[in-house]
C-alpha cells in the first residue's frame, strides 16, 4: 500500500468504500490545472464540494478542501501540484467528504489510523514469537543452572523456531501449535513435552505483557505418545557393587587421576556431576572441612554446604599437588576452564558400568542407603542431597540444625565406602590365590 501519509489513507478510504462518483459537478480538468498561471494576488480554483486548488503569487499549486463540522470551517490540505494529479485530489475529497458526513474530521482520523498501521507494523517485527521468546529467556534464565537454560534456548531454536519464529506471536493460533507439537512427540515424546511446556510459559509471559489477549498453547492431552510415556528413574548402582565400583576406579591403569578423583569426590559427596567437575579452590575451606557451593552453580539457585568427611579432605589435599590453578578440576585441553562432565560419563562406560548405572545414579545409591539405614532423619537425607525445600523458613531452620547429623552421615558413608573397597580388594586376591 501507499507511504503512511493522510492523503495515503483517504485514498484507501475511498477504494475501501468504493467512493467513485460525485453528487455534483466538477468544474476542473487536467489540462486547466497544469496551465493555471500565478497571479498578483493568491487564486483559487473551485473543482466543486468545497475542493479548491490554490496558487499564490509564488506559483506553487495546493489542493485544498473547505468544510463545516461542528459548525466550524475548516480547511483540509490535501496535497501539493503535481505530486498530487487532480485524479488523486479528488479521490482524497470523496473520502474526506464521506467522513465529515459522518461527523469525523478528516485529518485527526487520517493520524489515527496512521498511529494503528504502524503500531500494526511494529507487532510484525517486534512482537514475533522469537522476540517476545528472547524476552522471556533473558527474564527467567537467571533462576536456572547455564547448562539447563543453554539445553532450553537450544530446544526452541531446534524445534520451535522453523516454524513459529518469525510469526507475530499474536497471530498464533492453537491449530497449528497442535500440528507442530504432535508432529513432535511422534518422533520424540519427551521433546514435545519440553516444547509445549517452553511455547505455554512464552504466551504467559506475552499475555502478562498485554501482547497477547490469550494463551492458544493446546492440553497436554495432545501429545499422545508423551502422555503414555513412563519416566524411567536414573540407574543407580547397587550398593553390592559399590566395592567392584570403586576398586575399578582405583586400578584403572589409562585413567587420569584427576578423573579419579572426580568421580571418587562425587561418590563421597553426593554432589551432581556439574557441581564437582565446576569446583573452584575459593569454595573449600580443608582446615574446617566444609565446601560451601555457591547458589548459581546449584540447581536451585540456593548455596549447598558439604561438611567433608576426613576420606573427602584426605583426598582434595593429595588433588591440590595435582591441580595448581583455580579450577579443581581442570580441563586437560583448557586448564583454566573447568573438566567436561561427560569425562565422568564416558569413564563409567568405557569401563563395564554402563549398564547397570548411571553417573547421577551414585545419589540414588547413597540415598537409598541412608534411607534404609533408619540412622538418619529424611529431612537430613534431602539437605545433603540439596533438594529444595518447599518452606523456605523451615528450610533456613533445617540447614542450621542439621550441621552435626549432616557430618555424621557423610562421614559414616566415607566409611562405608571404605569398608566395601576393602572387601573387594580382598576378594580379589581370593581370586588371584585361588586361580
């Protein structure tokens, strides 16, 4: 369509209204316009229905339309000869007519509806969904580990982007969300349940913006294959094989000891595989035994406490003749950047335990051991396993009162750890006898 300009919508007007014929007679023709001479003093020419083209004595040619509203005259400049043809001048002149009829000054209408295209015209680029996605990531990234909102920010551009990135998110409608997502979830259930859940927070947060009046994101019920999925629990390793575990880790001869003391710390800890391989020197203190990770490398974005047992600080003293920089753990490629997690994954299967465990797996096991055990309260359990505590008040209370049975238990667990190393060992050299 025409430039945004008052003579672009009047124009538009008339098409819209189909304003193509005149009530009365028009006086002007092409040729008496392009031949108007300039006079001494400033001309008008009446084309009829208040239309005029005035010239002054400079010589320029202005389209100009006199009408009452309100019992006001008033003047409507249309626009200037020959940029505007006298065709031109006279469809602007139905429409400003057909307006002032219906008691609507023509020019403040024009701007209106000038201020309602643009604004149209900003939704289109502004308010796409991969804009109003990007706001919403920026607004909430903070509440989530950097590896959990890399692998969310990663999952949109894969599966959501190609399709509904560069729609203005107000034209979205639940049908063709329906389409993409079940499209989805025949492949790749868990994804579709992740996308559909990523797509509903970005409409909340468009309709807490007033962007969107409503939130189009279809029921779970949709996704078939995602809903008669089962959630597989992480394997965890028996306890039966703790000894065989760590015995194996102990003895394997290609294995960085930097890598064995990873997943010997995650062991004794019963940290996540991020928080031990991030682990940064300023976070212990050896003396006091305490290792106090800080809130934005922890899941939920609280500060978790380790009280270490004497098995943990015995091992961390021998890793720090190993490690020199800031980094525990570094990274054998980049050193000041820290180990890659997949290093203690990819240990577990190159070396048999794949199958019967996973890496995560290892809180499982120490979990279920302290549980089973009856010595320890599970509120203790779930503080040293750094789960969020719903109470926020009863939580600050817990981790206060629980400092002494949190020392006990890990300590206990170094030791049982110990003891079934030590079983394994000796098993062994039955074997060797024997064979």
């Amino acid at each position: 369509m025409p430039a945004l300009t008052p003579l672009a919508v009047l124009i538009q007007i008339a098409e819209e209204n189909r304003l193509t014929s005149d009530d009365f007679t028009r006086a002007l023709s092409a040729v008496r316009v392009r031949t108007a001479k300039p006079a001494d003093a400033p001309m008008k020419l009446a084309d009829g229905g208040g239309l005029t083209l005035y010239i002054p004595p400079t010589g320029a040619k202005v389209w100009r339309y006199r009408y009452r509203l309100a019992g006001k005259e008033q003047t409507l400049t249309i626009g200037s000869y020959p940029d505007v043809s006298l065709e031109h001048a006279r469809i602007a002149h139905r429409a400003a007519r057909w307006l002032v009829v219906r008691g609507v000054h023509p020019l403040k209408h024009a701007e209106g509806e000038i201020s309602r295209q643009h604004a149209e015209a900003q939704a289109m680029t502004v308010n796409t969904f991969r804009a109003v996605a990007e706001a919403w990531l920026k607004a909430t990234d903070g509440n989530l580990a950097r590896s959990t909102a890399k692998h969310r920010a990663a999952m949109l551009s894969k599966h959501v982007m190609p399709a509904l990135g560069s729609r203005p998110i107000a034209e979205i409608k639940r049908k063709e969300q329906h389409s993409l997502l079940t499209d989805i979830d025949k492949g790749s259930p868990v994804t579709a349940k992740h996308c559909r859940g990523y797509i509903k927070q970005i409409f909340e947060f468009a309709e807490d913006a007033e962007i969107v009046d409503a939130n189009p994101t279809p029921r779970a019920g949709v996704l078939v294959n995602a809903a008669n999925r089962r959630e597989v629990p992480r394997k965890a390793l028996p306890l039966a094989r703790l000894g065989d575990f760590l015995k194996t880790l102990e003895d394997a001869p290609e294995t960085d000891p930097l890598t064995k003391a990873a997943l010997r710390l995650l062991v004794l800890t019963w940290c996540r595989t991020s928080e031990v391989v991030g682990a940064h020197w300023r976070e212990f203190d050896l003396e006091a035994g305490v290792w106090v990770i800080p809130a934005e490398r922890m899941k939920a974005k609280e500060a978790h406490t380790v009280r270490l047992s004497r098995q943990a600080v015995e091992l961390l003293q021998e890793v720090r003749q190993l490690s020199t920089g800031s980094v525990v753990f570094p990274n054998r490629r980049t050193p000041s950047k820290p180990m890659h997690r997949m290093t203690l994954t990819n240990w577990r299967k190159r070396w048999g335990f794949a199958e019967q465990m996973d890496v995560h797996g290892l809180r499982a096991m120490a979990s279920t051991w302290a549980n089973e055990s009856g010595k320890y309260r599970p509120d203790v359990v779930e503080v040293a396993l750094a789960h969020r505590e719903g109470d926020r008040v009863r939580a600050a209370y817990n981790r206060a009162q629980f400092i002494e049975e949190l020392r006990q238990m890990w300590q206990d667990w170094a030791d049982v750890c110990d003891e079934k190393l030590e079983v394994a060992r000796a098993a062994n050299v039955v074997e060797l006898r024997a064979a």
